[in-house]
C-alpha cells in the first residue's frame, strides 16, 4: 500500500514537470537538481530523483556525468534531425502496417484522444500526449524491437518540438487529424506506397513550420537594435 502511494505521488510530480516543460513554465536550459525540485513542488528528494529519471527516460531531460538534470536546448539543426530521424523510422513503420492492411487499435484510441483534447481545449501535454502516442503506437505494432528501439531514441526529445508546434500554433489541429486519418486510411487499405508518402509528409510539415518559426526568431534578434551600455 506504501510503494503504490509512493509510486502516484512520483507520477503525478512526473506529471506536472512534464507539463510544466512542454509549456515551457520549465523553459529550455533550466538545470533541475534534485534538492531545487524537491523544494520547489514540496515533495521529498528521492520522489524528486525518481520524477526526474523518469524525465530522462522520456528524453524530456538530459543529464551530463555528475551535473544536474537539464532541459535540452534544441537548436534549428537538433530539429531537422530529429524530423528527418522520425520520416525515416514512421514512414517504414507505416509500410510495413501496410503490407498486412492491420490498423492498431493503440493508433485509433490516440487519434481518438488527440481529437477530443483538440475539441476541448485542452492543454498542451494532452495534445502532445495524444499526437505522440499516435506515432509510437503504429510503431510498436509492426512487432520489431529494433525498429522500436530506434523510435525510442528520438522521440522523448520530439515532445519539446511536438510541444512548441502546439503552443506557436504552428499547425491547425484539424489538419493534424485529417493527416493521422489519412495515414490510417491508406494503411487499412494496404497501399503502402500511399501510406509511406502520407507518414512523411505529415512529419516533415511539422519540421518545415518550426523551423521557419525557429529561424524568424534568429533573424528577428539578430536584426535587433544593440542597446548602448
């Protein structure tokens, strides 16, 4: 009974970091000590060491050898890999569901959550939650460790893109789902050169809108005024 209510309390501090750091309330940079959490949300330290490997599992924190935990700064080159990481990884994870036209049911409840949060406004974290949980689901139906492995690599750190897309409102939530449908669509009809093109013209939208946010952003503070000191 004590590990179970040990175990919610590390979930839900999990929980509100990883909100907090999609929002960018946590905002890229901040280095996350374990005493620094454990006072901030008024938790004991090894709740706050057990939320933030967690963080770190997801790829939603990055931890150099003896230094804090950190929120990984992710510049406009990190983003164009990891787009380009996961065209590779879903497009093939989207062919090979093809061939055999089996359409996860784990992919349709996420499109499903992803439609609902998106109809009720809700925040960030369940719209991330619901678009990543979309792709790792198609991913992890096609039964290959590897091909899993790999997805897993890139795709903790694509929640802080996945999560600027979401707060810039860099891309309508309607189109996200009229894309996630079409992608299903073409895989429940075994067309798996269809489904591959769809799979990766749905990722690569995603990476051409941020990365023309992301480099407004450098042009616009390298063309501001240096104030005189």
């Amino acid at each position: 009974m004590v590990a179970l209510e040990t175990r919610s309390v590390i979930d839900a501090l999990r929980s509100e970091m990883q909100g907090q750091i999609l929002r960018g309330t946590i905002p890229a940079g901040t280095a996350l000590a374990e005493t620094a959490v454990a006072e901030m949300f008024d938790v004991a330290r090894p709740t706050a060491k057990a939320a933030i490997e967690q963080l770190i599992g997801a790829g939603l924190l990055r931890r150099m050898r003896n230094k804090s935990a950190r929120v990984p700064v992710l510049d406009a080159d990190d983003v164009a890999d990891l787009y380009l990481s996961r065209a590779v990884v879903e497009s093939a994870a989207a062919r090979i569901l093809a061939q055999q036209g089996r359409l996860p049911s784990n992919a349709v409840g996420a499109l499903e959550r992803f439609r609902n949060a998106a109809t009720r406004g809700n925040s960030i974290s369940d719209l991330v939650e619901g678009d990543i949980g979309f792709h790792r689901a198609l991913v992890a139906a096609t039964d290959s460790p590897r091909l899993r492995r790999l997805h897993d690599m890139v795709i903790g750190e694509a929640h802080l893109c996945m999560a600027q897309v979401q707060v810039h409102r860099l891309l309508d939530n309607q189109l996200v789902i009229e894309e996630h449908s079409r992608i299903l669509a073409m895989i429940e009809r075994k067309d798996e050169e269809r489904a591959a093109y769809e799979m990766n013209a749905h990722v690569l939208r995603a990476r051409n809108q941020l990365l023309a946010y992301l480099r407004r952003n450098e042009f616009d503070a390298a063309a501001a005024p240096v104030e005189d000191l």
